[in-house]
C-alpha cells in the first residue's frame, strides 16, 4: 500500500515539473544553503510550495485546533474565487505543490471543486485536508475529474466513540462514507489520483487503535494510512500518547518538544501560506497570521515575500528562533532540509 503511493506521488509532481519550475528550485536550495552558512538571508527565485486557505470555517470543534476551539482571532470567510485566480496566476510558473487547506475545512467552501479544477488549469500537484462532512458521489467525481493529486482524510479513531472524542461533532459513518465515494469515483474514472491518505493522528485516548486503524485502512482501500503525531496547544486538553514513538514532545504533559530546536528552518525559503482574506504568512503554525509579511490585495506575493518584514522574520530565525512565539512549538529545522 505505502510504496504504491510512494511512486504515484512521485509521478505526480514528476509530471508538472517544467524546466522554468526546476530552475527556481534549484535557486531556492542554493540560496537557503548560502544564507544559512553566511548567517545572512538572501532569498533568490519565488516558494516553489503554497497553502491556499479556502474558508478559516470549520463544523467541528477539535479541542487542540484553534478554529475547533473557537480560539481564532482573525475573521472567518471564504477566498474569493477572483483572487484565487490571480494568485494562481502569480504563482503557477514556479510553483508546483499547492495545499488547498491552512484552517478550517475546505470542504465548506461551496467552489472548492471549481478552485481544484483552476489550479489543475495550471498543472500543478493539489494536495486537500478534509474532516470528510461534505463529501458526495457528485463532488467525489468532480474531485477526480477536477484533477486533484492528493486527498486526506482524518480519521482519529476507529469507531464512533473514539473518533468523537476528538473530532467533536463528527460523524465516523459519514467519514466513512465519503472515503468510500471517492475510491468509487476513481474507480468508475479508471484514474490512480487522488492518492487518499488515511491521517490517524495519536492521541493517549486512541493509541491503542492503531491495529484496528491498519485493519480499516486496507478494507476502505485508501492508498495510504498516515500516522502522525499530535501537536498540542497549551489550551487543549489532549495527552500525548504513552508510546514515545508516536508522540512529538519529551514530557507526558506534552509542553516540551523531543527536538532541539535549531535556528534554521528550510520552510521558509520554498514555501509560504496565504489565508482566505489574502494574507502572507510565514506557515501554517501562524493560525493567526500574526506574523504576517503583507497582503496580497495590496501588493503582488513576490514583493511581500521578498520585503522587509519577511526578510526580518528569517533573519530572526537564524539569530534565535526561540523568540518568536509560533517557532517555539515546531518540530521543524531537526534537519538541515
Ligand atoms: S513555525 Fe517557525 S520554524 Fe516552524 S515552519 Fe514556521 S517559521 Fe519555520
């Protein structure tokens, strides 16, 4: 199961590579490695990665997901599908991996098949998260059609009292249903993409599941079971699991991570997010957009990605990571790249 999907998401971003989008990769690695042993950020070429918000509105209440918790500061809404469409064409001649999802659930916007569909106009590897609430034969379909590469799904649990305890309000049947009409979507479309991904994340309440999780994966046929760490918020009230192996932090509280934490981070050079109302933010662990580098309906991503307040926010990270509040709680820079 794991090595098929290995090759098919290889073929996957094999197939959109061009020569325009290799370059700027190659541009992007040369100048991460060079700021990082000068200790002076020089950003050359553009993120050849995006995350696209589409909605930041979600119909669970996660405990350890800000949305869920109802702890988001910034608004809720939907990306506007004319901006989408400009931000496509800013990006695509680099770019080839794009995320459809940052927060919320970007199933709940009502043109996401549509948004899928204009970023395949630009051949590119599209990877979704989903909680699987809004699923249907219909969207399965036009998912597949549409060109999607790559589909997740979490499902936390085996049945529905496991799952719920942290997917609150979710319904584990639904969840298995919307798995099982996409894997008949592909099938009646004869089409290997979307890869799904079956994501367990690891929780104390849940981790003795993980048989019954491999069991439920191979019956659903999903091409691949993902089992990830937790990251845990100090205003959740998730325990990391007893098995070390699949928790993150060093402590059974879940307040210090396993890593060291060194001042580089690899994301920052070939990767940015953008949240539904347009804003440029370093990644996904800045659920606020605190940090922020501009937005995108004043000025084009390039000149915010390579302004000042972005340049500060990496320089900082080679100085002391630690500073800033959202790197603090982030496995990332454990390795070089
Ligand atoms: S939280 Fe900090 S270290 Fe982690 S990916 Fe974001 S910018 Fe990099």
């Amino acid at each position: 199961m794991q090595l098929r999907a290995f090759f098919l998401e290889t073929w996957a971003i094999i197939r959109v590579m061009n020569y325009c989008r290799l370059s700027n990769a190659l541009k992007l690695i040369y100048s991460y490695l060079q700021s990082y042993l000068k200790q002076h950020v020089g950003l050359h070429g553009k993120p050849m990665a995006f995350s696209i918000e589409p909605t930041s509105s979600c119909n669970l209440k996660c405990p350890e997901c800000p949305t869920g918790a109802n702890l988001l500061k910034r608004p809720r809404g939907l990306m506007d599908i004319r901006h989408y469409r400009q931000l496509l064409q800013q990006l695509s001649p680099e770019l080839f991996y794009l995320n459809l999802y940052v927060q919320g659930e970007p199933f709940m916007h009502p043109q996401f098949p549509e948004m899928v569909s204009l970023a395949s106009q630009h051949n590119l590897y599209i990877s979704t998260s989903t909680n699987g609430h809004f699923m249907s034969p219909e969207i399965a379909n036009a998912l597949v059609r549409g060109g999607l590469s790559r589909i997740i799904f979490s499902v936390d649990g085996t049945s529905q009292e496991s799952y719920g305890l942290y997917r609150v309000g979710g319904n584990f049947n639904k969840v298995r249903q919307s798995i099982i009409d996409v894997v008949r979507a592909k099938a009646r479309a004869r089409s290997a993409y979307p890869i799904i991904v079956m994501q367990f994340l690891v929780f104390r309440h849940n981790e003795r599941e993980l048989p019954q999780i491999k069991k439920l994966a191979r019956r659903l046929k999903v091409d691949k079971l993902e089992i990830k760490t937790a990251q845990l918020n100090d205003f959740g009230s998730m325990r990391p699991p007893l098995n070390a192996r699949f928790s993150r932090y060093a402590d059974s509280l879940g307040q210090q991570l396993k890593t060291k934490s060194n001042n580089r981070c690899w994301r920052q050079w070939h990767s940015a997010t953008v949240t539904w109302d347009g804003r440029l933010a370093p990644c996904c662990y800045d659920k606020d957009a605190e940090y922020a580098f501009g937005n995108s309906h004043d000025n084009s991503l390039q000149e915010i990605w390579q302004g000042d307040k972005s340049i500060l926010f990496k320089q900082q990270i080679f100085r002391d990571r630690s500073q800033i509040t959202i790197c603090r709680n982030c496995p990332e820079g454990k390795k070089l790249f």
